[in-house]
C-alpha cells in the first residue's frame, strides 16, 4: 500500500476540528429557502422545499380581519354561521443526513476529495439544524458498513455525528474494494433513512449517486411523498472539463492516475459526465427533488449560503 503526504491527506480526509469548527457558519445558515435551489450544473430546478408545515389546530367562528381564505364552508353552512380554521406553524422539521462514505468517493482532483467535501457538507447541516432548534439525525454508510444515528436536539448528538463522519471518512482506502453493487449499498442506506424520516422531516441524501437505479428512485420517490427530500451531488470539476497538457494527473491519497492528452479520450470523458448529470436531473425533477450542486473545488460553506440563504 502506498503511503500519501500529509497534504494529500489532509485533502482526501476530514478531520474532526474542521466540522467542529463549522458550527460557527451553520449558525448562519437557513434549511428553510424561500426560493428554488439553484444548480450550477443544469440550470434552475423547478422544485422547492416545502419548509415548516402548517398544523390545524382548531375550528372558530369568523372574525373582522381573518383572511378569507381560511374559511371553512362546511362548517359555516352547518352552523348557519362564518367559521374558519385556525393553524398553527409547525415547531420541529427534524433532518436525516443520509451521508454517502463508499471508495468512490475518495476521488478528488485538486483542492478535496468528494469524501470530505461531504463530510463537510453534512456537519454544515448538522450544526445549521440545531442552530434553528430542530433535531438531526442521520444515516452513514460506506462499502461495508452503515452508521445510524437516531435525530436528537443536542450538541452531544451532532459532534457524534462529526466523530463518525470522520472515522467512515479516514477508513477509506482506495484499495479496498466491495463485493456489494453500490445500487445495493445506496439504497439500502435510503431504505433505512426512510425509517427514521416516516413524516414531515427534511432529508438531506449526500453523494455522488454512483450507483443509483430504478430501486433509488422508488425510494426516493416514497421518501419524497411525506417528507422533504434535497439531493446534494457533491461532484468533482474534472468530470466536466479535463484538463489538457503532458502529464497531468490525479490522485485518491494512495494512487496516482495520469490522463492521457488526446482529444477524444477528453470528449468520450465529458461526454459520458454531461450524459450522466442529465439523467441524474431529469429523474430528480420528475419527482420533484431539489438538486443541491456540491463542487470539491469551491467552498462547501458559499455554495450552500448562496444556493440556500442565510438565516434572518
């Protein structure tokens, strides 16, 4: 096995003062959008998150000022009197991380690893949830093994979850390969995030979708019925556009891969990543998810006050 540099490990591998220390940007941070989530890769996305839910709460007679849309005409026609419905903002929308830890997402061309890009990601949600008082949970699986975490309001419950982002995060090895198809191990881990979010919470699915199929969009599609649902791709620029010239290469932390300089090497290459986005949106948009572009090059933390907003 070969050994990496403590710069490329610190570039493949989160640690855990990093997500620590992002408590302090999550504070800034809404889950709550007031407009689409926009994505870098294909445009606008239709869908949007459906935020706090409103809960009925109970049957009155109608008052100068109510807004009329509250009326319930069923009522007033039975009691021969204007009623209207009273609700009531929902307080809690617990969030499930559903983290993606497979070797493939060790890849990372330059400044991150998909890996930690993600581990980055699911701590910025962590600490943005409990900021806004909610509960957060969350579901960690690699190539043989998955980690659950049951939501809970504390700040015990998300550095555990930082711990296990991390430890998930440094078991990968480039060399160790899965017998398991990745189809199976995505969605077994939506199957058992599905558990934990039965209504009314946000999940949060992280990964590169390598792997996903039919089975993923049934569950995602179930999951999405009673529950909001945001995909975060975390992907790498070198899908889209490679780069040209003599001896360029890349790296996981333990194995270097040069890319041949030939023309139609790159265009098969982005060819093949264009072609792969477009189905990955045009499947989430049919069932109406959110799409949540995470490049490894840029700051975890800009793309998702931008794309998501700050907390007012």
């Amino acid at each position: 096995m070969k050994h990496h540099s403590t710069e490329e490990s610190s570039r493949v591998y989160a640690s855990f003062d990093e997500l620590v220390e992002l408590q302090y940007q999550g504070r800034k941070i809404s889950l709550l959008p007031r407009q689409p989530v926009s994505s870098l890769l294909s445009g606008r996305h239709a869908s949007r998150l459906r935020g706090r839910g409103l809960s009925f709460e109970e049957l009155r007679a109608y008052r100068p000022g109510d807004d009329i849309r509250t009326m319930d005409w069923r009522a007033t026609a039975r009691l021969k009197k204007p009623q209207v419905r009273v609700y009531s903002e929902e307080r809690e929308r617990p969030v499930i991380l559903a983290v993606d830890m497979r070797s493939n997402m060790l890849f990372g061309s330059r400044h991150s690893s998909k890996a930690r890009a993600g581990a980055k990601l699911a701590a910025l949600a962590a600490w943005a949830t409990l900021a806004g008082g909610d509960r957060v949970g969350a579901v960690i699986f690699g190539d043989d093994e998955k980690v659950e975490i049951k939501p809970q309001r504390s700040r015990a419950n998300v550095l555990r979850i930082c711990h296990e982002l991390v430890r998930m995060n440094k078991k990968l090895s480039s060399e160790a390969q899965s017998d398991t198809a990745p189809s199976s191990q995505l969605n077994t881990a939506l199957r058992r995030a599905s558990r934990l979010a039965k209504h009314d919470h946000l999940l949060i699915l992280i990964t590169d979708y390598e792997g996903d199929d039919e089975d993923t969009r049934r569950i995602a599609t179930k999951l999405a019925s009673h529950n909001d649902v945001l995909a975060a791709l975390v992907y790498d620029p070198l899908g889209i556009q490679l780069p040209r010239g003599p001896q360029m290469e890349v790296s996981d932390g333990t194995q270097r891969v040069i890319i041949p300089d030939e023309t139609t090497f790159h265009q098969r290459f982005q060819l093949a990543f264009e072609s792969r986005i477009a189905e990955l949106k045009n499947n989430l948009k049919a069932i109406k998810i959110p799409i949540l572009p995470i490049c490894t090059h840029d700051s975890v933390t800009e793309q998702v006050m931008k794309a998501l907003g700050r907390r007012v």
